[in-house]
C-alpha cells in the first residue's frame, strides 16, 4: 500500500459471513488499530458481537482512499439505510447523532436561546428567511435548499436527484 493512502473502508465479520452488503460491520477510519481497540471495548451492537464471537471474528480493509468523501461514499456504498448487519446508521455520515442523539440534544437545547441561528444566519436554509424550519410528515425534518429548489426534507431532496441520503445531507450541511 502507499504512503499517502489514508482512509479505509473495513469490513468486521464472522468467518463464515461472505456477503458485506448484509452481514457485519462497515466502517470507515484513518486508524485501523485504534478502531479495533474503540470496537472491541464499546457496547453497541458491534462491540457485542466481537466480544461474543471472539475468536470467529475477522477485521478486514476492503478498500484504501486518499480523501475521507471517497471513504465516506464506500462505506454509503455498503450501509444505504440503518440496521444493516451489525451497522446502527446508515453509511456516509460523519456525526449525525440518530433518532436517540437527536432527542437528547432537543432536551438539553429546549433551554438555550438559538434565535441568533433564524434566517439568514442558519446554515440550513442559505441565506433565506421565507422559509419555515419544519417540513413534511417527519416532525424532525427540516426544509432544506439544494440546486436551487426547496425541499420539505433532506430525504425529499435525495429522492428528487437519486442520491443516497448521507450524501445529500453533507451536500446541504457544507455546500462549499
């Protein structure tokens, strides 16, 4: 492998798992020892499962890149949606919390003033007052701009142009 190869796409499975579209873990990292030890040593479905199939459990690279968006759309590539294999989320997201992340956040943020954060100042809406904060049927979802046209919803917005959904919310949360 070169040098300036950085990010990997990994695969965590049992030895008799042979399909990484369905089965095991995907990941994505710089650090492939750091990630074992961090999976090893968690209690999340991964975790678990190294802990109870110890020594059927293999740790594989699938692939290499040189940039984490490269990275990022394999492991999307892999995981499209939550709850594939032993994956909670979906692929190709870099932090977004989750259904329960999201809940714990709204408690703790009911509290704090975000009024600063309203029109044009608010990353999600591009400079845009008009539009109202929540869209569609998902009391979560946000109204959001790509290429010019207005959706109710990220999800809205990935269905219109065919992309997967992390990379259109990475498209919205940094267009630049």
């Amino acid at each position: 492998m070169s040098a300036d190869i950085i990010y990997y796409v990994y695969w965590i499975r049992k030895s008799n798992h042979t399909n990484p579209m369905l089965e095991g873990y995907i990941g994505y990292t710089k650090d492939l020892k750091r990630t074992w030890r961090r999976h090893s040593n968690r209690n999340y479905k991964v975790g678990n499962a190294i802990r109870k199939y110890k020594d059927d459990i293999i740790f594989e690279t699938l692939h290499s890149f040189k940039t984490i968006d490269e990275a990022l759309d394999k492991e999307c590539f892999y995981r499209p949606t939550c709850s594939i294999g032993w994956n909670l989320k979906p692929g190709g997201s870099t932090g977004d919390p989750g259904i329960e992340g999201r809940k714990k956040i709204s408690k703790y943020a009911s509290n704090r003033d975000y009024s600063h954060m309203k029109g044009e100042n608010h990353h999600y809406f591009g400079g845009r007052s008009d539009l109202d904060q929540t869209g569609g049927k998902n009391p979560m979802a946000v109204k959001c701009q790509l290429y010019g046209k207005t959706f109710t919803s990220i999800k809205e917005a990935s269905d219109h142009f065919k992309i997967p959904y992390n990379k259109c919310y990475r498209m919205i949360r940094n267009p630049g």
